[in-house]
C-alpha cells in the first residue's frame, strides 16, 4: 500500500522537534480527520531556510509527508519554498494512496502559515502566499487586533 519512501520516512522521520524563537511558525489543522501539525522555521537574513522542525498528531502519512517536505524546504529561499507543495512531496514519495492525500496537506498547510508568521514578522511580501485559512497556533490569537 505504501511506498518504500513513505516507509522509510514514516519510520525515521528527518526533523521532528521543536525549536525556541524560529522565524516563523504555523499550526494547522486538517478539516477532514482533525489531525495538527506545526512547523518551525529558521530563516537567515538572506531569507534562506537554515533549519526546520515539524510536530504532529497526525497519522503516518502525515509523518511521512512532513519528513520529506521538511527535507525538501530546508536550504531553500523562502521563495523556492512556495515550489514544495503536497503535489511535489507525493511525487518525491513516489506516490500516496488516494485515501491519504489530504494528509500531505498538513504539510504544505503548515510551511505556508509558517512562512506567512515570518513574512508578518519581517514586513516582507512573498510571492503567490495567502494568509492561511486555518492557522490554530495559540500566538495568533494574542496578536489579533
Ligand atoms: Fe489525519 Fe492523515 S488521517 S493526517
């Protein structure tokens, strides 16, 4: 059912953690199981992703798909990042079930929110991202106004 990339990451995930002050961070949840994620970027001052950590309650495809999204934004601009999208992370798996696809949402979900805390943060516009619908990160309600 699985690929052996899909098992590989799932079994040994890159980059589950957490990270004190990132860049950016973004929690989202998924609409369809219910299941979060959060990621956590360090951004250099060349807007280059210099590290990056995921956490989920979310299933193995959820694991798997954040594992190999983490890998692929790692030592990209914040702009390339916007290339890695759960279309482009199933495809680096070699293929997820139909089923699970919503899975890999969380991912992609996750890393725009993150990128949207840091462009926020900074001042700073990039290309093609919206604000996410279903940022859930407890920061975001204290910054409300
Ligand atoms: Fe919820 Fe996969 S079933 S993320």
């Amino acid at each position: 059912m699985y690929t052996e990339k899909v098992m590989d990451h799932f079994r040994h995930p890159r980059n589950v953690g957490e990270m004190e002050n990132p860049s950016g961070m973004g929690t989202v949840g998924n609409a369809k199981c219910g299941d979060i994620m959060r990621i956590y970027l360090d951004i250099d001052d060349n807007q280059v992703i210099r590290d990056v950590k995921f956490k989920t309650f979310g299933c193995g495809a959820a694991v798997a798909t954040s594992s190999m999204a983490t890998e692929m934004v790692k030592g990209k601009t914040v702009q390339e990042a916007m290339e890695v999208t759960n279309k482009a992370v199933c495809e680096a798996l070699d293929g997820l079930p139909p089923v699970k696809v919503h899975c890999s949402l969380l991912a992609e979900e996750a890393i725009h929110a993150a990128l949207w805390d840091y462009a926020q943060k900074r001042g700073i516009t990039i290309q093609g991202l919206e604000k996410p619908k279903s940022d859930i990160g407890e920061e975001e309600t204290e910054e409300e106004y």
